[in-house]
C-alpha cells in the first residue's frame, strides 16, 4: 500500500485506519510525506508503517514513484491521503487482478457519502464522482490512483509516472499503460472521498487541473477515449452561455440565447439530475445545477489557459513533449519506457 500525502493531518489518521481494517492486510504501508508542514508525518508514524520523507515538495507524481521504490510485494495499490477504504476494497482489486492476467490495473470508484461531510460544495463533489465513475465502471481507458492496484511488473513495465505532472498525471499514464494492458473499473473497491468544501478553492482547483487537458490530450498515443466525467455537449451549452450573454447588448430578447444555453445546460444529463434529486432533493438539485455549471466554466477556461500555455511555453506538460523535441531523428520514446503488447493477446 502506497500513500503520497501532502499536508494531510485532517484524513490521514482515518486513511490509515482504513487501511489497518481490511480484511486482506497488506504486506506493508508506505507514506510518502511530501514535504507536509502540519502533522502529516507524525499522524503516519502512530501507525506500523514506513514512513517516506520528500526533502523537497515535488509532487504526487514523485511521491508515487519513491514509494513504489520503497515498498515491497507483487501488488502495488496506490491510495490518496484523503480516501478510506472499505474492509473489502484490498482484497477485491486482488481477486481481479488475479483473474484476469491482461488486466494491468484494477482502480475503484468513491461512495456517494464524503469522508467528512463539510457542507454543501462537498455534497456536490461527493454525488458527482460518485455517479460518473460508478456509471463508468468496466473495462475503460483511464486508470485514476487514488485507489488502484497494479502489478508490479505492469509498473516496471510501463514506468514511473511522469515527475513532470502535478496535475492529470493519471490520464498521462494511462495512456502508455492501456497501450499494453487492459484497465478496469470497478464498484466492488470503494472509498470516502473527503474533498474541497469552499466554493472558491474548488473552482480554482478545476481550473488549475484542466489547464493539463489539451497538453496531455495532445501526446496521447490512443487517440482518447478515456473516461469522461462531464458530458462534452454540457460544457458546450455551458461555455456557449458567458459567449452569448453580450447579445443582450444589442437588445433585451436576446438574452433569451444565452438563457436557452443555460437551460440546455441543465438538461444535458439527465440521468445525473436524476439521481442527485432522488439523494438529496429537488432543493439540493438546484445548488447542485448552480454548482456544476461555475465547475464547467472554470474547466473550460482552465483549457483554453492550458492549451495557450501549450503552445508558447515548451516545458509546460509531459515531459514527452521535450524528449521529441530533443530527439535529433524524429523517433521518440515513451514517456518511461514504450509497453510491449497487450498482455494476455
């Protein structure tokens, strides 16, 4: 078990304590401490494992990759500082793992409950990921760490993660990882997420993380087709709504454009109204609208600052982008390490 964590006194005690819970125990429990300044690392050392201390703050990328370094078994399982499992979530990603050698990563889906319920922006997060990825679940294209189990020799065989990336790391890897192996989701391993609970610090968050959207989809090797936790036409409708409002310049009626984006918005998945309404209420349901369409358009500008960055700044993103452009003759290599073959084929 493998756990980067970064200043994160507020979960990690229950982490580990999910973690001491499950009914297949692990072999051993690394923390990578990335240079926390609260209690993270004393929190850790309450408990039997290893602890990893990072000199320096370099990411969740570097994290990952020291503690693979420093832990042992044939099963690497990599869980977030802010996700409790439940009992049976280990046992289960080995169970798959184990019945199907193609399979190269087996990652799980979080409850529709928070770790630590805070309040409204956290209710949205919490039924958002929890209805995507639970509607998601099978063989997909993206593998997501924040609970996931991978063979090692699929870990040595793909490489580490790219230390280049804070952000969208998992899609990064994915793409060299579902070249070779099969990835799949699944309910059957579940945790609590504790999430952002303050409306600002969430869209700032979603900003940030999709600035990585364009440059990562632009060395992908398999063309897409990862998994998707928004509807495209959604962001469409909710991107068109800020482009059309200075129609209402030219006359008042016009201001029916962009209310009808809105509406068409707010339409574009039903089956996710749906379910936050039999949760939580209509009431709730109209907060949760609100909520997710501000997330849409901190995503899509969050894009387009990203694909800008792209363009002009050659050490923004994977660091396979500035290997190819290091490479005299044109060829290039993976971003650690090119897979084989899709195993089990």
């Amino acid at each position: 078990m493998i756990i980067p964590t970064y200043n994160a006194a507020k979960t990690l005690g229950a982490v580990l304590e999910s973690v001491y819970a499950q009914t297949l125990a692990p072999l051993d429990v690394v923390v990578v401490d990335d240079c926390s300044t609260d209690d993270s690392r004393e929190i850790a050392g309450r408990f039997p494992c290893t602890v990893v201390a990072s000199p320096v703050n370099r990411g969740v990328s570097a994290a990952r990759n020291l503690g693979a370094r420093n832990s042992g078994g044939e099963i690497l399982f990599y869980l977030d500082s802010d996700v409790a499992l439940d009992p049976d979530a280990l046992a289960n990603a080995v169970d798959l793992l184990l019945s199907d050698p193609g399979t190269g990563c087996v990652h799980g889906i979080y409850d529709v409950e928070p770790l630590f319920d805070d309040g409204p922006v956290e209710r949205y997060r919490a039924l958002h990921a929890h209805f995507w990825r639970r509607r998601s679940v099978g063989v997909v294209g993206t593998a997501i760490f924040a609970l996931a189990a991978i063979p090692r020799a699929v870990f040595e065989d793909v490489g580490p993660f790219d230390e280049n990336l804070r952000d969208s790391e998992d899609v990064e890897y994915s793409d060299r990882l579902g070249a070779a192996y099969r990835i799949r989701m699944t309910e059957t391993v579940v945790g609590r997420h504790d999430d952002v609970d303050r409306l600002g610090p969430m869209l700032s968050e979603q900003f940030r993380r999709s600035q990585l959207l364009v440059p990562v989809a632009a060395v992908e090797r398999r063309g897409g087709g990862g998994l998707k936790a928004n509807r495209p036409v959604g962001a469409l409708a909710a991107a068109l709504v800020p482009v059309t409002a200075p129609l209402g310049l030219l006359a008042p009626w016009l201001l029916a454009v962009p209310a009808l984006c809105l509406l068409w918005f707010a339409l574009a998945d039903p089956g996710l109204a749906r379910f936050v309404a039999r949760r939580r209420g209509a009431g709730f349901l109209a907060w949760f609208v609100l909520a997710h369409f501000l997330v849409h358009l901190a995503l899509v500008s969050g894009a387009l600052v990203g694909a800008v960055r792209w363009l002009v700044d050659p050490g923004f993103g994977p660091s396979v982008r500035r290997r190819r452009d290091r490479t005299a003759d044109g060829t290039a290599a993976g971003a650690a390490g090119a897979p084989r073959r899709l195993a089990g084929e």
